[in-house]
C-alpha cells in the first residue's frame, strides 16, 4: 500500500455501467494503455473490458486491469528507498433490465504485494415521465486489507460504504442536465504505514526528526455535484461540472470542469479544463511543534491545502464503420492529461534549504490513455 489506492477510483471502477436506465451497453470490448507519470511516479500498465449481452434482458461485463509502479516519489525519497510493485484487478458485473428500470451489480478485486481490496455494488435506476428523467440509487462495500512488507504479522482491516443519488434530467431536445450526491463512510486503519510525520527535534542535525503519522479510525465524507451538456446545432457539444466536497476530518473543496467536443468526420476531438481547490484537514500540519503533538497527526501532501489544474485533450478516430466479419464498428481513442498542482503548506525536503526556508513542493504530472473499442 506504498502508493494508496483511492476508494472512490475502485467503486467508479466496479460501477462501470450504462449511463441511462431501460437501455442495456453495447457488446463492446475494450483494450486499454495507461500511463501517469509524474512527481517520481511511474505507473503503467494494460486494461481489457468486455461486455456481452445475453438476450434482451441480461448484460455482463468483465474488466482486467494492472498497474506497474515505480516510485521515487517527495514522500518516498525523504522518509524510505524507491520501490516497485504491481497491482491486478479484475472486476464482474450484470445490468437486468425490466421495463424502465436497470438493476446493475458488480464484484471487485484489488490486490498488490501490502494491500488487499474487495468492492461490492449495486445500483437502481428508474426512467420516469416519458423517458425525461432517470433516478438512480447506488450503493457499494468494501472490505479493504492494510499489510506492511516486512512484516507478515501486520495486517489492518478497513470498511468503506458508499451511498449515492444521481438524477439526470432531459430539459430541451439540446440540454441534458445531472445532480449526483454522494456519502462515503470509512471505519477501520485508514493512514499509511509507512508514512511519517516530521517534528521540531533541536538535537538533530536537521532541527527535525520522524514518527510514523496517526489517523483518525473513522472518516465521513459528503459531496453533490452539478453539471449540464448542451447539444450544438452542429453536432459538437459543451458541457460543464460543479462539485462540492466536504468531510469530517475538516477537508473542504470545489471542483469546476468546462468541456468541448467537437465531431469532425470520422474523427473526434475533445478539450476539457478542471480546476480543483481545497483545505487542509484539521491534523496534518508540515512539521510539528514537538514528538506526540497532537491526538492525530498527518503529512500525507495530499491532505494539505492544494490547487491543482488539468487540461485534458482527446482525439477518436471511427473505422471500420461497414462492419468487418462479427465486428459491427471500432474506434481509436488517445486522451493526453497534463496535471499541475500546488501544495501551499508541503515543503520540498530534497533541497538543502535550513528549517523554515524549504520550498514549497509542486506536482507537474501527464496522464495517457490509449485504447481501441470494436462493438460487436
């Protein structure tokens, strides 16, 4: 668990699904490359989906992903050595359909050299009023397991639920507006083990010295976001996002996202901007006034107030548009992510700089997608 792995990202994951309710996917298999790079990180590796459809009723899917991580990352270079390890997850899911109402449900598998995930979910949607309104109801468990290499005899459970609302409303034959709110509740060991926390040490060289951090056992969080997509006459699209986040560990933030998606022939382009802004939580402080501060105590650079900008980029090439033996059509598909952020109270220890003096540290980090669709 050197590199945590978000709660949120998996249930996304596991809930992969089709958009609208009284519709079912498409056959459709996808083979996907991903790439992060950035702050010393290092991540890669392949991904491949399938959906198939069995009778009018019933569609599964299965997805197999990897993740190969290198790091020598701020937090790893300062408290550790440089790592590598690797992540395999798969998934299982089934959308029933009844009438105007979808049943999905889905089981997922995370499992690394220290860290163990296992994600349950199901969602209902419901079309209402001719088709104009989709109302959905989620809800998903997961049972993660904290290891430490190292030590065999170092396992800690961690229990998360997620409970969620979407509505999407079809305002005009060219709006389509959503409103999703969603609570996500953590019980169990929920910090870093190999993470560590500095404090004002006199007798070290430094002026400071480490202890391992020290969460609290529980964490609610809350978020509603907002957004719109407008059709254009000419068969591009705008659209935009609002999200709100709060929890009880004292983090707040905004979210706002602007898109456009511009069809060109064969070939589609995208462009999107999301800025993000948030607080700290009410722990973590850059170094501590002494050992033992605190009840709890966190430097996790994620924790800390930050701003962070994305610009993202995609293009999709359409062939095979006629239909080749069983294969109905294919796409092509590069999205190119380039993410900037900055940390306003994490200090960048890798300088000499003397106690007090230390630049602030800032991410610059790229993100590709490359993966190619064929529906069938």
């Amino acid at each position: 668990m050197k590199l945590r792995r978000s709660g949120l990202a998996l249930f996304l994951l596991a809930m992969s699904q089709s958009i609208w309710a009284g519709v079912l996917p498409d056959d459709r298999a996808d083979l996907l490359y991903h790439r992060y790079e950035g702050g010393g990180v290092e991540i890669d590796g392949p991904s491949i989906l399938i959906r198939k459809k069995v009778g009018a009723s019933l569609s599964f899917v299965g997805n197999y992903y990897v993740d190969m991580v290198s790091s020598a990352s701020i937090d790893v270079v300062t408290t550790a050595s440089p790592y590598s390890e690797e992540r395999k997850q798969w998934s299982l899911g089934m959308d029933y359909l009844r009438g105007n109402t979808t049943i999905s449900t889905s089981y997922t598998s995370s499992v690394e050299s220290d860290f163990d995930a296992t994600t349950y979910s199901i969602a209902i949607s419901q079309d209402m009023f001719g088709d104009m309104t989709t109302l959905t109801l989620s809800y998903a468990l997961g049972d993660d397991v904290v290891g430490k290499v190292g030590e065999p005899t170092f396992e800690r459970d961690n229990t998360r639920q997620h409970y969620g609302i979407g509505l999407t409303q079809i305002l005009t034959r060219n709006l389509i507006t959503t409103l999703n709110v969603e609570t996500i509740t953590d019980e169990g060991f929920l910090n870093n083990p190999y993470r560590s926390v500095r404090f004002v040490d006199p007798v070290s060289a430094t002026g400071y010295s480490y202890e391992p951090e020290l969460y609290p056992s529980t964490r609610t969080t809350n978020a509603i976001g907002i957004g719109a997509r407008y059709y254009l006459p000419y068969r591009a699209a705008i659209h935009g996002d609002y999200r709100f986040f709060t929890d009880t560990w004292g983090i707040d933030s905004h979210t706002v996202s602007i898109g456009y998606v511009h069809p060109w022939g064969d070939w589609t382009f995208k462009a999107k901007y999301r800025w993000h802004d948030q607080t700290g939580a009410h722990f973590y402080r850059d170094i501590f006034s002494r050992s033992e501060a605190t009840n709890f105590r966190g430097r996790d650079k994620e924790l800390s107030p930050l701003t962070s900008n994305t610009f993202e980029f995609g293009v999709s090439y359409a062939f095979l548009k006629k239909g080749w033996n069983f294969i109905d059509k294919g796409s092509v598909n590069l999205i190119v992510n380039l993410m900037q952020v900055d940390y306003d109270e994490f200090s960048d220890l890798r300088t000499s700089a003397v106690l007090g003096e230390e630049p602030l540290y800032s991410l610059n980090a790229n993100i590709i997608q490359f993966f190619v669709s064929f529906w069938y």
